[in-house]
C-alpha cells in the first residue's frame, strides 16, 4: 500500500517536481516497517524517488505504515504523531517541517484533492502561526526518544511555557515533565515547578544560543517557581538540537 503513495509522488514530478524541489530543498529517507525503504530526492534536478535507496539523506523518517498511509490520506496529524513518539526522525528538523507538500503531491496524483481541506485545520490552525510550535515538537520527539530519561535524570523537575504572541497575548501553553519516568510534553497546563512566560519570538531567539539571564534581566522572561530548575534551562534548550539518534 505505501508502495502505491510512493508511485503517486513519483508520478507528480514531472509536473510539480521543480516547485516541490524549491519548497523541500532536501532528501528524505523513509523508512517504513514492513513496506520497505523509500529515498525520496527533492534536492537535486526535479525530484526523483527510489525504492530501497542507499543515498545520502538530509532527513529519515521512521514510522508505521498504517500511520504513513493516515498521512498520505490527511487524516493524521503530524505534529500529534510526533508528540506520541510513533513519527521518529534524524536528521534536519527544517525539513521535517515541509512534509506536507511531499504528501500533498500524492493526494493531487490520487485525486484526492478534497482531502487537503480536511487536513488544514491541524495543519494551519486559527490564528497567526507560531514559530516555536515547530521547536516544541522538536523537544516532544526527543522526550519520546531513549534520550528521553538522560534529561530527566539532568533536569528532574516540571516546566510550564506559556507563550505569548507578537501582541503579548497567551497563545500557547506547554508543560514538559522531565520530573516523572522517561518525561513527557503536553500543550496543556498543569502543576509545574516552575512557570516560564516568554513571548514567541524570544523562545525562538533562547532555543538559538541567547542568554536566558540577560533575557530576564531585561524582563524578556520572567519565571514562577524554582530558580534552581530555571538554571537548567540550557540543558532544557539542548533539546532543540540534540546529537542524532534513531
């Protein structure tokens, strides 16, 4: 079955293989249990897909098939696949965040073009977009990898996010536990050791090397709870770009 979606991204190259290259600029490998091995390249000419490929790849994507084939039918939600640890990825997380198109490109080939507007309230929900979004998932797979209880056992507390818009309104919450187990992350609140208020683009600027100390010095961010656990927000941080494992 992933065999027949694979063959329908192929067959949209001819015409939509230069606009998907400018849109992914990247090699995808996908790794599928028990369907096989698929190298998709939208990096190089305009596209070409190749079963059992064995080159370089900018980003692999471990999964289910049954959970591949909710994607192609856009009837699974990305980001909820990623926060449940059933979506696995090494590589380049930009990337990671331009599956859409490839999928999208599947669904026009099998006609299934009404599928794309039951697909976008997850992809494009209510409101301006937010840049963190994207990171915070980023942190999801990583709780959900083995990595998961090394950072438990180096942060050993639960940290709420609240998120704030360009206006400095609340736009989002997370709570990520790297107190309990392996650790989760929920976008819900809940009871947490410590609060951190930061509007979108500063938790971006934080997650690309800024000083969290100078950040609350000039009220950036300002926190609730245990100081102690805030000292560890550079380990908290690292999530965003951990080493890559599979």
């Amino acid at each position: 079955m992933s065999a027949a979606i694979f063959g329908q991204i192929e067959a949209a190259l001819p015409s939509q293989g230069a606009e998907l290259v400018k849109k992914v600029k990247g090699v995808v490998k996908f790794e599928i249990a028990g369907a096989g091995n698929w190298l998709v390249d939208l990096k190089n000419g305009s596209g070409s897909v190749t079963q059992d490929g064995t080159g370089r790849a900018d980003l692999t994507v471990k999964m289910a098939e049954s959970d591949f084939l909710a994607l192609a039918a856009g009837t699974a939600n990305p980001q909820s696949l990623f926060m449940k640890g059933k979506i696995k990825t090494k590589g380049s997380m930009a990337i990671a965040m331009k599956l859409g198109p490839i999928f999208q490109s599947a669904q026009s080939q099998a006609g299934a073009a009404p599928a794309a507007p039951a697909a976008a309230p997850a992809a494009a929900p209510a409101g301006p977009q937010l840049q963190s979004t994207p990171l915070f998932e980023q942190i999801g797979a990583v709780v959900n990898s083995p990595a998961g209880a090394e950072y438990v056992q180096k942060v050993k507390g639960v940290i709420q996010f609240n998120i704030l818009d360009a206006n400095k309104q609340p736009a989002k919450t997370w709570l990520l536990d790297l107190k309990n187990g392996s650790g989760s992350l929920s976008d819900s609140g809940g009871r947490a050791d410590l609060t951190i208020t930061i509007m979108d683009a500063d938790f971006v600027a934080l997650s690309q090397g800024a000083n969290a100390q100078q950040m609350f010095m000039k009220g950036k961010l300002k926190t609730k709870g245990n100081m102690g656990l805030a000292m560890k927000m550079s380990k908290v941080m690292s999530m965003v770009n951990p080493p890559s494992r599979l």
